[in-house]
C-alpha cells in the first residue's frame, strides 16, 4: 500500500497553566501528563501545540492565548522567542525573581529535604544593558545574507539572525551589523567561530573610563589585510581587538598595541580587579557588587579571624575578606589564576592578609580542607558542579574545629541543594537563610547564596 503523502495536522489541545518549571516554562496536567509549554504563564488558558510526546510528559508550545495573565509583557526584544539567549522576556521583571526564588525552594526541599530558616531579600538590579561578559557565534550562511553574529537560536546550533541585543549594553549592541559586514571581508571568515566580549574599567591613567574588548576566535592566521581591517574598526569604534588561536592562554593583544588593561572594581571595599578579556568574571558587574556585599554580611570577617575561600577565581571574595581584616586564604584549581589572584592582592595592598594556594576541589576535597588547618569560617563559590567532594570533607573535620559559619555562592540550585543536604544532614549545620541573585535577568539561570551555621 502507498504511503500517503498528506502531512498530518498538528495535535493542539487547550490547557491552564499551573506554574513555571526550572526552564522558565509553563507547566500544566493533561490525561495523567505533565505538559511543559514554552510561552506560557502561569493562570493563562493556551491552546498548546504539542512537540514531542512522551509516556509521562509533553511537550509545546503555545498557539494561541485565550486568558492572558496580568504578568505578560511585550517582549522588548524583537529577536525574542528565535534567539535562545533569553526566555522570560514576556514575564515581568518582579515576576521572573519570584519564580526563580520558587525555584531555589524547591530545589532545597524536594532534592536536600531543607529548609531556609530565613528567605533573603532576591538581590536585583538592571534588566537592560547588563551583559558585560558573553561568548558570541560566527557563521558564514550564504543563504542569510552572509555572516551572521550573535547567540545560539534557541535549542539549536545555528546563529540567530541579528542585528542588535537589548541585553549587551547599547554600544555593543550597535556593533553587530558592522562586525558582520567587517568579518564576513575577512581572508579567514569561515575559520572564525566565535567572538569573546568583555566589558571593564580602564586599569591605566584614565581609570575608570569603560573598555571594550572583543577577542575573535582564528582558526588560522590572519593576512595583512586582515589585521590592517581590524585596526582601522578598532580604531573608529574605540575597541580593543585581541586574537586567540587555541585556548584561552593563548590571547594577545592585536591593536591597539597601546591599549590600557582592563579591571573591575568593588568600590564598597575600596579594590579594583585587573582582568584578563578570557579570565572568568560575572557578567553584570553591578549585581557582582551587590553579590559581594550580601556575602560580606553573612561571613561578617573580623580580625583575628582565619577564612577559606574555595574556587576563589581572580580573588572576588578574597579580596574583601581581607579588606574587613581576617586572614584568609583562596583555594583555585587552576595555577595560572591562583598567581593571577596573587597579584591582584599585591595590586590591592593586601597581599599579607591574602594567601592562595593550588587545589583541585572536586577530587581531593580532603586534602585541600586539612592540609593547611583549621578555619573559623569558610566561603564556597563553586562551579555548576557543586562542590561534593568539599563538603563531604568539611564534616570530616576533628570535632571542635568545624567552621562555625559557611557562605555557599551557586550558579545551580540543584547541586547547592545536593550540598546542603550533606551539610545539614550529615555534617550538622543548619540552613539560617537563602535567596536568589539575579545575574542573568530574562533568563531562567539561578544564581543564589546561602548561610549555613552550626
């Protein structure tokens, strides 16, 4: 019998939203599944256009709103719903906090079985414009119009067609349209996979002033023409333009030669960070400062004090730590930015109440807890990984010389939770408070931090 070449219709059914998932998804029942659909809010009625459809669950997306929630917004964005470097944009801005704080509840209770006894204030701020660290895509696709620049579409590989970003800060946004045109003139423009951008202060006699910086992925060398090309849009844009041709170590300067470093700063405590464009560094620098300061009150450091600070990175917390007077030492894996860390406590005059040291925290969280003492107070800023093995290894402490108090800063709400359960289950803390740190707004990312005490 022939196959019959009429294309099915597509399988739409109408649903109430109950509540957003951990992807910022709407989540609604039907016939015994759980239907997640991209698009919807919580109280609306959508018809839902079903994707894919499993055993227990399906997915959709929406079709058509029948009864539109209060808390729906236009998305600024005109990208929005292709390019997957957002979500939420169609949520208002309060709204996205407290979903993201349900979603640190319940990822304490359903995964660690905890509690916070106190919630945290959510620490927000701009919504527009914030973005200072990004990793953009290059792709040459004749079929579009030439070079693309921008984020991953969403669930795909492929580059969003774009020509603006209402996340990155306006000047960077403007760049796009241009940066397509100048890469797609390269000799290389199809050995050009990606852009790092990088946003800081002027660490050199303006200081202060913002520094741009976009460091292009080559696969292969550039021509004369090439470099000269990049200078003279360096030079008309006042960016800085660094080359990278493996990994990240291997980052140079290309024009201009004169270019002045970049930094961040934490004014509160009086520090400024000099940053590498490849270093890792949070991406919305005014979040950061508020991040810090929330995790200086519930460390509160005191003089005569010793404190830990594992994956301590460039010295984030570090350096803080020491500006309030306790002695603190910072744990990273990586060689190259525990010198890094050095220098900037040098560079902060703060290198006799900052030590550092090489550890690699996810294998041997033992190790790297005992072998240089006891502390009074620990901060953990862990990858999305968590840090398992870390704190399986605190509880092992000698009893007595515990630390009193733990400052727990996540990208991952799952594996905080994870931890917290070793914490509070097994190595006898509690968990005095929690909240959300909103770093990535219009995302479903969850950034937070918590306090365990014993």
């Amino acid at each position: 019998m022939a196959r019959s070449n009429v294309a099915k219709p597509p399988l739409l059914y109408e649903v109430e939203i109950e509540s957003l998932d951990f992807d910022g998804r709407g989540v609604a029942h039907r016939d015994g599944k759980v239907v997640f659909v991209e698009g919807a809010l919580p109280g609306e009625r959508v018809t839902a256009r079903i994707l894919r459809s499993k055993k227990n669950y399906e997915l959709a997306e929406v079709e058509t709103i029948h009864r539109q929630s209060s808390r729906r917004e236009v998305p600024r964005c005109p990208h929005f719903g292709v390019c997957g470097g957002c979500s939420m944009q169609h949520l208002d801005a309060r709204s996205q906090v407290a979903a993201k704080q349900r979603v640190l509840e319940d990822n304490l209770w359903h995964i660690g079985r905890v509690k916070p006894e106190t919630m945290l204030p959510a620490i927000h701020g701009p919504s527009w414009g914030y973005r200072y660290k990004a990793r953009l895509g290059v792709r040459l696709v004749e079929k579009k119009g030439g070079m693309l620049v921008g984020f991953h579409e969403r669930k795909s590989s492929f580059i969003a067609d774009m020509d603006s970003c209402e996340i990155l800060p306006a000047r960077i946004s403007a760049l796009l349209r241009p940066l397509r045109a100048l890469l797609g003139s390269l000799s290389i423009r199809d050995r050009m996979p990606q852009i790092e951008l990088a946003v800081g202060q002027n660490a050199g006699e303006n200081a202060g002033q913002e520094v741009d910086v976009l460091v292009l992925r080559n696969l292969e060398a550039l021509t004369p023409a090439d470099e000269a090309a990049l200078a003279r849009f360096a030079d008309e844009r006042r960016i800085q333009f660094w080359l990278q041709p493996k990994g990240p170590d291997t980052a140079y300067l290309l024009h201009p030669l004169d270019a002045p470093p970049l930094a961040y700063a934490l004014p509160e405590f009086d520090i400024v960070m000099p940053f590498l464009p490849t270093d890792f560094t949070q991406v919305n620098p005014q979040i950061n400062s508020l991040l810090v300061r929330r995790a200086m009150q519930l460390l509160q450091p005191a003089p005569g004090e010793r404190i830990a600070d594992y994956f301590c990175g460039l010295g984030n917390f570090t350096l803080p730590i020491a500006r309030l007077g306790a002695q603190v030492m910072g744990f990273e894996s990586n060689a190259r930015l525990v010198e890094r860390a050095r220098a900037n406590a040098s560079h902060n005059g703060l290198a006799q109440g900052a030590e550092f040291a090489v550890a690699n925290l996810f294998e041997t969280g033992a190790p790297a807890a005992k072998a240089f003492g006891s502390f009074d107070k620990v901060l953990i800023d862990p990858p999305r990984e968590g840090a398992l093995e870390l704190v399986k290894a605190l509880g092992e402490s000698p009893e007595g010389s515990h630390p009193r108090a733990i400052v727990y800063v996540s990208c991952n709400p799952s594996t905080l939770a994870r931890d917290a359960a070793v914490l509070c289950a097994v190595n006898g803390y509690r968990l005095s408070a929690a909240g959300v740190v909103n770093m990535f707004p219009h995302t479903s990312h969850v950034e937070s931090i918590a306090l365990f005490q014993r």
